[in-house]
C-alpha cells in the first residue's frame, strides 16, 4: 500500500487494486503509521449482547423438536422456521430479534430446518 503510493500511484488506484473505499484506505494508512504492521491485522470486536440467554436457547432448542401445531401455529406448518421462532420469542419470551439472528443461531447451534436434528 504505501510502496505503491510512494512509486507514484494514485490513491484511486491503489483502493482499486485492493477493492476498498478511499475511507477504508485512509484508516489503514493511519494504523500503519501509528501501530506499525500489528495495526493492519483485524480485531477481535465485541458485537451486540445477545437475548439468547442460555435458558432461552435451552427452551429454544426443546421447543423446535416438537411440531409447532403444538404451541398453537398453523397446522399445515410442518416444521419450525425461521418466522415462527421468532413469533415464538416474542409471545414466550417478549424477545424481538431479526430473521437473520434467528437464523444466524440455528447454524450456530448445528440445528438444520429440514429434519430439525443437531448436526453436532
């Protein structure tokens, strides 16, 4: 990166040859000149804390081997989907979460929606 500007190329081109904004580029000089080459390596970041407590995800994870005609959702739905559990937060647990959280946590938990059985 500052090789290639020093040898006369244009910041255009050098956020080209990485794909990276001219803002993405501009922090990353930044760290270069403060921390050295240890600025440049990504960051382990705290993310939002989740409502996923473990006694939720432990109910949660009960809840989705039974058939959802037994919490009272609709009786043509076969299995749990990614819609239903989130219904079922918010009415059990008065948890709003996304779609993408919810599905997000059944990978995570090795849980696939097709036969609902762990994968781990």
């Amino acid at each position: 990166m500052e090789p290639a500007l020093s040898n006369g190329a244009s910041v255009k081109e050098v956020c080209n040859v990485l794909n990276v904004t001219r803002e993405s580029l501009r922090v990353w000089r930044n760290r270069l000149k403060s921390e050295g080459t240890q600025g440049l390596i990504a960051q382990k970041r705290k993310g939002k804390k989740s409502h996923l407590t473990i006694e939720v995800e432990d109910d949660l994870k009960n809840v989705i081997l039974k058939s959802p005609v037994e919490f009272g959702y609709n009786y043509n739905e076969k299995y749990w989907n990614g819609k239903l559990i989130r219904s079922y937060l918010k009415k059990k647990w008065g948890i709003e979460i996304a779609l993408r959280t919810v599905q997000n946590w059944l990978l995570r938990t090795g849980i696939r929606k097709s036969k609902w059985h762990r994968l781990k």
